[in-house]
C-alpha cells in the first residue's frame, strides 16, 4: 500500500562543481551536510557584524510590502478590515490564495538576504523585490505545500509535522537553482528527510530564540533575527552550496 502523504519520487541529481567546501544538489540527496547547530549559530553571529541593517532592511520592506498586499487581497475580494471574524467563505479563501501567492517571492527575497550572506555574496535590503519574475512557481509551491501539509495534519498530525519541516527549503531552491514547484518541494523534503531530525532540532532552536529576544523587552530582537536568518542561510549554503542557473536533475 502506498504512502498517500509520501510525495511522488522525482528524478533529482547535479553537478557540484564550482561548489567546493559548500554542499550541492547531489551531496544534499546523499545525505552529505552537517546540522550543527552550535557552529552554524556562531558563524551566523559572526555575520551579523556589518549585515544588521541589511537584514533588518529586508524584513521593513518585506512587512511593508506584506501589509499593502494584505490590504489589496482584502479589497478586491470584499472582506472586511473591522470585523475579521465576519470573513468566510470563497471569499475569505481566495483572500487568503492571493496573500500567499503574491508574497511567495517577498518570503523567497527575505530567505536569499540570510543564504547571500552567508555565501559571502553582496547583497541588499532590497533583495526582497528581486525574485518577482519567479511569482508563478513559487506561488505554484507555496499552495501545494500548504495543501499537503493540510492533507498531512488531517493524516494523525505526524505526517504534517514531517512535511512541515521537509519543505523548509523550497523557496530559495526555486531561486537560487531554477527548479519548478513539484521539483523544489521534492528536492527539500528528500534532503531534509537523510538529516530530518537535526532539522527539525535547528528550527525548534530558531523558534526558541526568536521568542527569547521577544521577551527580552523586544530589544533582543535586533540582534536575533538577523542571526536567525543568516543561521537559515547557512543551513541552505551546507545542504546545496552555491547559485546554480541552469542545474542538471
């Protein structure tokens, strides 16, 4: 019998060269990456220095971009901005589709700011409106990922929290190596699947300190998230290394 909440396999390889002492597509698959969240949360600390402002940049743009979009999605589809609980029906869900799609690359150019610093590569604030002309596919990803990990949390909860963190990479895959929705999310979840555990230990971590420098009178908050984002990108930088335009899978 098959495994219903188990994506289809899909044929993924690559060419890891010009990738040296970073992870690539091939290595990723094997299993080939370290999770080592102590060292990745130093060196992303290290990075903060001179990296703050362009990450606290991108998330200003992002939330900004995000609200005005929000606000739009709310318009056109009739929902109400003083009642929300009167929200409902077709048009509540369409709101909410458009929401999702079009902020898919804000969230793909908030990823790439952490994954560019950590590559030592230049990058701005304004990496977070750079990814547009990939709207569909990551907007494609985006739904499907949410109706599988719907599907997965109906399935006893488990295979939802499986899916939830075997998709973490999807976004900047799509980017940053050219793949298509069903081709990103399959990528991410048999990568993460060879170290799923360590994963999901890292995001848990993240989560933890996200909300430690939010009781810290908010102040803490200055320095975790740009930590917290450029920790995300190293992780992305030791499962599948370097920018690939045109990968062979």
């Amino acid at each position: 019998m098959s495994d219903i909440y188990n994506a289809p396999q899909a044929e993924l390889a690559g060419d890891d060269s010009g990738n040296a002492g970073m992870g690539s597509i091939p290595k990723a698959l094997a299993g080939d990456y370290q999770v080592a969240i102590g060292d990745t949360l130093s060196e992303a600390w290290a990075k903060t220095k001179g990296n703050k402002g362009t990450v606290w940049l991108g998330v200003l743009l992002y939330l900004v971009a995000y609200i005005g979009i929000s606000v739009v999605a709310t318009l056109i589809t009739g929902q109400s901005f003083t009642d929300p609980e009167a929200n409902a029906g077709l048009g509540a869900i369409l709101s909410n589709i458009i929401i999702v799609a079009v902020s898919a690359p804000l969230g793909a150019g908030m990823m790439m700011i952490g994954v560019k610093i950590a590559r030592d590569e230049q990058v701005s604030g304004t990496e977070v409106f750079a990814h547009f002309d990939k709207i569909l596919p990551l907007a494609v990803a985006m739904v499907l990922m949410y109706i599988l990990m719907a599907l997965g949390f109906l399935l006893l909860i488990i295979p939802g929290i499986y899916l939830a963190i075997g998709y973490v990479m999807i976004l900047p895959l799509i980017v940053d190596k050219n793949l298509g929705p069903w081709q990103a999310l399959e990528l991410s979840r048999k990568a993460v699947t060879k170290h799923w555990f360590g994963v999901f230990g890292f995001m848990i971590v993240l989560m933890l300190l996200y909300f430690a420098g939010f009781l810290a009178l908010i102040i803490g908050l200055i320095w975790a998230i740009p930590t917290l984002s450029i920790a995300y990108g190293i992780l992305y930088r030791n499962m599948f290394g370097g920018h690939e335009a045109n990968p062979e899978i």
